[in-house]
C-alpha cells in the first residue's frame, strides 16, 4: 500500500480543550480520525451494496443499505469531524481514508445475488466498528466526556446496524456467520 501522505490537515498544536483530562491529544486524534475514515468507507461499502445486490429480497435490502449508508456517513462521520474541530483538524485527504481506516472492511463477493454473503460483510463490517469504538470508549472514559459521549452514541446505532443486519439473514447464512 502507498504510504499515507503528510497529514497537513493536523495543527501544530492543539488548542486546550478544558474538558479534556489525561489525554494524550494526539494519540485521541489519531483514533477519532482513523474511526471517520472508518464510517466514509462504511458508507462508501453500504452505499454500492445497495445497488449491487440482485434478487428477490434486492428492493429491501436497498431501502436498509440506503438507510444505514446514511447513518454512517450523515450521523457518525459528522459528529467525528464535529469533534475533530474542536481540536483544529481538518478532513483528511480522501485518498488517504484506506491506510487511515482500522476495520479496510471485508472482501464483498462477487455474486450479487449472494445476499447472505453481503449481509455477512456487513455484519463483519460493524462488530470491526463496535471493536474500534470500545478502544476509544474505554481511552477516553472519564476523561473526555464530550468525545465520551458522541462514542456511546454512535455504538448504539452500530450495534442497532448489526442487529439489523443479521435479522436479514436466512438461518443458513447466521450459521455461516456464527461458525
């Protein structure tokens, strides 16, 4: 992979924030951004799954992917960079959003009409984010409780995402998942 360019959307030095309390400024921007690159491919991934995903139950799956697509990107990715202002970050350049990212997110398949395979990635694809927000939950516990609170926020939806993902399943396709 390409190396990630030099990150001039980060300040020199970031401006004090008094909520903020033993917190290594950097290392909690590094997270913050690394999780919104996570939501725009979330967004990205969900966005084309709705269109590429052929078949009987393609409609529904549509109007859900759309749905969540929107949540990733309007809901989470926004209340990420809203935090990332305060501390005078700019967007990160969006060819650098893959090598920021923690989850990549899995290999979607090929088939489109493998709506299991697709709803697996998904699955895959949030358990990846509710891991990577428990990091920064459990780093800014108690310290930060503005960025405390947009995380529990935003692990509710993801788990919300989840669940919704994994109703969609056929009972083959959530012993795939679970096996």
């Amino acid at each position: 992979m390409s190396e990630v360019r030099k990150r001039k959307y980060l300040p020199e030095k970031y401006p004090l924030r008094p909520e903020v309390k033993d917190v290594d400024k950097d290392k909690l921007v590094k997270m913050l951004i690394s999780a919104f690159a996570d939501e725009v491919l979330a967004y990205y991934m969900y966005f084309t799954a709705a269109y590429a995903i052929k078949g009987h139950m393609s409609k529904r799956l549509e109007s859900v992917f759309l749905d969540i697509a929107k949540d990733e990107l309007d809901d989470h990715a926004k209340k990420l960079m809203d935090r990332l202002q305060d501390f005078d970050v700019d967007p990160p350049d969006f060819r650098d959003l893959w090598d920021l990212s923690k989850c990549k997110y899995p290999e979607l398949p090929e088939d489109p009409y493998a709506v299991d395979e697709w709803l697996i990635a998904a699955v895959k694809a949030e358990r990846c984010a509710l891991e990577h927000y428990r990091e920064i939950y459990d780093y800014v516990a108690n310290k930060d409780p503005v960025t405390e609170e947009i995380i529990e926020e935003i692990m509710r939806d993801e788990v919300e995402h989840e669940t919704i993902f994994k109703t969609l399943l056929s009972k083959e396709g959530m012993k795939k998942l679970e096996g």
